[in-house]
C-alpha cells in the first residue's frame, strides 16, 4: 500500500490586491499555514509524501521571505516528503527562480523540473511534467505513455494544465487528453490548475486549491488523501479540509412585498463563523424603492463582522412608482432630478448600463434623502 497527499496550487505570496485593509495579509498568511495543514494531515493519515501538482508560488519571482518561510515550515518535519511540480505561475522559464529554489530546498523537498521517473518508494514510481512556460501549447504528459516500469509497479502522473475546459486561464483546448491515465497505464494522475475538486476519472483527480482564492468554484478548500493498495485496484480518495477563510455566493430572490432585512440575515451563516467568510450576495427579483435601500443598508451594517461581504445587485429590478418619490421630494430640484432619473431607468431606449448608472443615482438619492428626514 501506498499513501500519500495531492495537493495544488497554493499560490504563495498571492497580493490579494482588490481588498483593503489588513484582509490581504490575513490571506496571505493562510495560504502560509496550508503548508502546515497537509503536514499534520499526513502525519494523521500516515502519508509519507506530499504531491503539489504546480503553482506553488503565485508569480515566478516570490519574495525571499516567501520562498524561504515555506521551505522552513516544509522541513519541519524530515519524516515528509514534498514534492514540487513547476505550474504556469511558477514555470521553468524563470530559471533564476528553480536555481534558487534548488539552492535554499531542504533535504525533504524534492523539485520535479524534469520529465522523468522519481522513486518515491520500492515500486512506486512518480512521471512529473513540469510546465515549462506559462502556455507551452502541446501537451506535457505525452512522454508518460512512453516511460516503461517493470511489471507491478506503482505509476502516478503528476502534472497541470487543462482537460477539456478545466483551466484557470480560460483555455478552452484540450491541452491533456482525459484518458492520459489510461494511454500511459498510470494507476493515479495528479492534476493541478483548476480550483476547484473535480474527478476525471476514478484514476484522475484535480484537487482543488487548498485555500480558496476567488468566488468562482464557491467551494470549500481541501486535499486529496490517496491510497493504491495495488496497480490493479482503484485508488482509495478521500477530501482533506485545509481552507482558513471560506468564500461563498449566497442567492437572495426578492419579490415586492419582502422584507429584505431577515431574508438576508437567513442566508449568512453564524456570527462566529464570519470573521473567516468571504461573502457575496447575489441579488435577483423585484423590490420598491425603499425595500432596495434597507437591503443596501442592511448589508453596510453586517459588513464589519465579515473579512468581506458585498452586494451584488445587477439582477435585482427596483419598482418604483409615485409614492417612493414623494418620499424624496414632493417638488422642487430634487423631486425633478428624480423624474428624471426614473425616466433614465426604464428607457428601454438606452443601453442596459446607462439604465444601471440612473437606477443606482436614484437609489442613492434617495438614501440620502431619507438619511437626512432621520
């Protein structure tokens, strides 16, 4: 039997630049302490060996600091071994990085820069194929089919890229063919590049990134614990909870007549688990006026319990209709901006984001003005 952890793409070192505050250096530290994560869970697991399928480092030039505090929790614990597959932030072409990391690696890390067999155990037989740009254009696992073993050995493919759809860049090529397992008789391949968990085939599995980075996958963050008891059998899988901070899309349909305070708060979760939440609100249906503002208002007041919460509100259609502007003015300049605003907003006329630009003025105009009457 064979055990061992598949990770990917950690991006170390990854800026967080769209958020204020000290919510990017929080990020930043998480993905820090993923490297601890999968060390404890193959200590737990007896998991002698940690895969990390490419995109270790989130740019080809991560910081000293970057570079040398993950290498020194890696060495931690001498008994595992990491294994390091170059990905397309982290690829071969910036030499300078690789030589450096060959230079300041510990004993227990392993860097997979070349197209061949590594030992990872009697029998057991490691095929990387490290990205060598960050768009080769062809496909990096075909030297597997070639690469024989004797008979009864363990084969496990390490590699990143895309399979049909399954890439972060948005490629839509089929870069790595979904039966690569099967061409080169591997029993496991190790994928990285997509986000987010997703079986290939019994014997192919991307892992996901063991911290969620974006709203895109609105899944948790894990790790793969893989166990072969045999070339002939189907590896044994089992999802590892790594993630710190989770990130979530959270529906909120509204129909006129909804009161939108309690609905919202339905949706969020637990007021302990939101300093570690990344939340997004996604808004649909229809609302008056007034109903629009208490959500805006509702959400700018649970914001600070959250690392991040915002409301979108393309798909939410305001009503609104005599009453809501008597509310803003019966007369004078500011009853007339918001005629004209109104007039704006349901112009079929007009493009769809000059409609959004006046409903958004006169939603503003209208919180302001009730901020004020209070």
């Amino acid at each position: 039997m064979f055990r061992f952890i598949h990770s990917s793409d950690l991006h170390l070192g990854k800026r967080f630049g769209n958020f204020e505050g000290d919510l990017p250096s929080r990020l930043r530290e998480a993905r820090h302490h993923v490297i601890t994560q999968l060390a404890a869970h193959a200590r737990e697991q007896s998991a002698t060996t940690v895969l990390l399928a490419g995109d270790t480092f989130d740019t080809e030039t991560p910081a000293p600091h970057v570079r040398r505090q993950a290498f020194a929790e890696m060495a931690h614990d001498p008994e595992i071994r990491w294994v390091i597959l170059p990905g397309n932030h982290d690829s071969l072409q910036s030499s300078q990085l690789w030589t450096t990391l060959k230079a300041e690696a510990p004993e227990n890390v392993v860097l997979a820069v070349e197209p061949r067999p590594i030992e990872l155990a009697s029998g057991v037989v490691l095929l990387p194929a490290p990205c060598t740009t960050r768009r080769p254009g062809r496909d990096l696992t075909e030297w597997m089919d070639g690469q024989a073993s004797p008979d009864g050995t363990l084969r496990i493919g390490l590699a990143h890229g895309a399979i049909r759809s399954f890439s972060e860049e948005g490629a839509a090529s089929e870069v790595i063919p979904p039966d690569r397992a099967r061409r080169a008789g591997l029993d496991y391949l190790a994928l990285g590049d997509w986000h987010g968990t997703v079986s290939v085939d019994p014997r192919t599995q991307y892992c996901g990134t063991p911290e969620p980075d974006r709203f895109k996958h609105d899944a948790p963050g894990t790790a793969l614990l893989v166990t072969m008891a045999g070339s002939s059998s189907i590896p044994d899988i089992q999802a590892l909870p790594t993630a710190t901070f989770v990130w979530r899309s959270l529906d909120l349909h509204l129909l006129e007549g909804d009161a939108p305070e309690p609905a919202l708060s339905s949706l969020l979760p637990a007021s302990r688990e939101r300093r570690n939440s990344l939340i997004r609100v996604v808004a649909s249906g229809h609302t008056r006026l007034a109903a629009r503002a208490d959500l805006v208002a509702a959400v700018e007041r649970a914001a600070p319990d959250f690392a991040f919460l915002e409301l979108d509100q393309d798909g939410l259609a305001t009503e609104c209709e005599l009453e809501d502007l008597d509310q803003i003015d019966r007369g004078g300049a500011l009853r007339e901006a918001a005629n004209a605003l109104l007039a704006e907003s349901t112009d079929e006329r007009r493009p769809l984001s000059e409609r959004e630009i006046a409903r958004a003025a006169l939603m503003r105009l209208y919180s302001y003005t009730q901020a004020v009457t209070s």
